[in-house]
C-alpha cells in the first residue's frame, strides 16, 4: 500500500473518532435540555398546587366573613323579632331567621369541608416542593458532570483536529480532495479493505487479477462506489 494511502486509513480512523467525539458533545446539549425541561414542569407542579391551596384559603375566608355578617344579621332578626306586632310579621321573621340559620349551619359545614381541603393541600405543596428541589439538586450535579465531559471531549477533539491537519499535511491533494468529496457525501468509510475479493463498501465483486494487484499493494478506485479498495490485515480474496 501506497504511504499516502496508509496515511489517509489513518486519518480515516481519526475522522472516525472525531464523529464519535461530536456525536458525543451532541448529545450533552440535548440531555442538559431534558433535564431543564423536566425541572420546569416540577416547577409548574409546585406553582399549580401553590394556586389550589391559595384559592382555598381564599374560599374559606370568604365563608367565614359569610358567616360573621349571617350571624350579625340574625342577631338583628332576632332582636327586631321582639318589635314585631301582628302574627303575620312575626311569623315572616321567624321564616327569615330560620332561612339564616339554615345558612349558617350550611358554611360551618363547607368551612369544615375547606378545613380537610387546606390539610391536604398543605401537603400537597409540600411534597411537590420536595420534588422539585430533590432534581434541582440532581439535575446540578448532573449539570457539573456533563460540563466535566464537555471539557474532556473538547480536549479529545483539539488533540484530534491537530493529529489530522498534521497527518494531511502529508497527503496528496487530489487523494485528500477525493476523500474529503466521499467523506463530505456522507459515504462513511471512504478506504475499505478488499473483503473475499468484493469492495469492502459496496461488495462489488473485483477482476480476480484485480484482487491479486490490490494484494500486492496497487491502490483501486472500485467504479460502482468510487471508495479506495486496499489491502489490509483482515482482507481476503474470493472464496476464501
Ligand atoms: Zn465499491
């Protein structure tokens, strides 16, 4: 095999290791923005379960202003009730302080109702607060680890990117431009080994003749594919 060729395997297998780095570091951004997500919809649980125990305190006081002004105004009827003259008059105020009690007894029930409500809401908020701030404290300790490899993977790359600039500095630029061109057209491997006498990328049979020259280290441009066909430590020749 040709140096250049050797080289371009090389630079191969570098260019591999930098896909993996960027999918890798790919991957941090998106993870980061899972666990955001999920930290925002805690929160929204929290703010929501703050809402309902607001509003029923809300309703509850409500019933107990009800409540005082029902209880002044029965003790209105009951006094006006002495200053009634006929029996039709004191039998409508007797109605209506009837009506009133009736109303009264109504809102202690509701407020023991809210009472039970407040409870459970209480610990409703309190437990959504817990889980809120048990991922806040997760999420940041996940946040520190994955910067951690963020900083590692950028490392890895630049120490990649200059392994390849020094090693295509080396190769010739119609061989580079070549792989850069099938590298660019998402083809993958752009070297592959000759592999029972077949290209290695698209398993096109090759002359036997062919084979037996790429064996003895003849670079071949398989016309179906248009990769680099060589010959490495795992190639083999047709039924082999
Ligand atoms: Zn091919």
């Amino acid at each position: 095999m040709k140096d250049d060729l050797k080289k371009l395997l090389l630079m191969q297998d570098i260019d591999s290791r930098i896909d993996r780095a960027t999918a890798e570091m790919d991957e941090i951004p998106r993870e980061k923005l899972i666990h955001e997500r999920e930290l925002e919809s805690q929160k929204a649980d929290y703010e929501k379960e703050k809402r309902k125990l607001e509003e029923i305190k809300e309703f509850s006081a409500n019933c107990y202003e009800n409540k005082e002004a029902s209880e002044k105004m029965l003790a209105e009827f009951k006094n006006k009730l002495l200053q009634m003259k006929t029996n039709a008059e004191y039998s409508a105020m007797t109605e209506q302080i009837e009506f009133v009690k009736k109303k009264i007894s109504d809102l202690d029930i509701e407020i023991l109702e809210k009472m039970y409500e407040e409870e459970q809401g209480e610990q409703d908020l309190v437990d959504a607060k817990k889980i809120w701030e048990r991922n806040t404290k997760r999420a940041e300790k996940r946040q520190d680890i994955l910067d951690g490899q963020l900083e590692v993977l950028k490392e890895n790359m630049d120490k990649l990117m200059t392994e390849r600039r020094d090693i295509s500095s080396g190769i010739g630029k119609r061989l580079l431009d070549k792989y850069e061109q099938l590298r660019g057209a998402g083809r993958g491997l752009v070297v592959v080994g000759l592999q029972k006498g077949a290209c290695g990328g698209c398993l096109t049979n090759i002359p036997p003749q062919t084979a037996v020259e790429i064996s003895q280290g003849t670079t071949f441009v398989c016309p179906i594919c248009g990769r680099f066909v060589v010959w490495k430590d795992d190639s083999s020749m047709a039924g082999v």
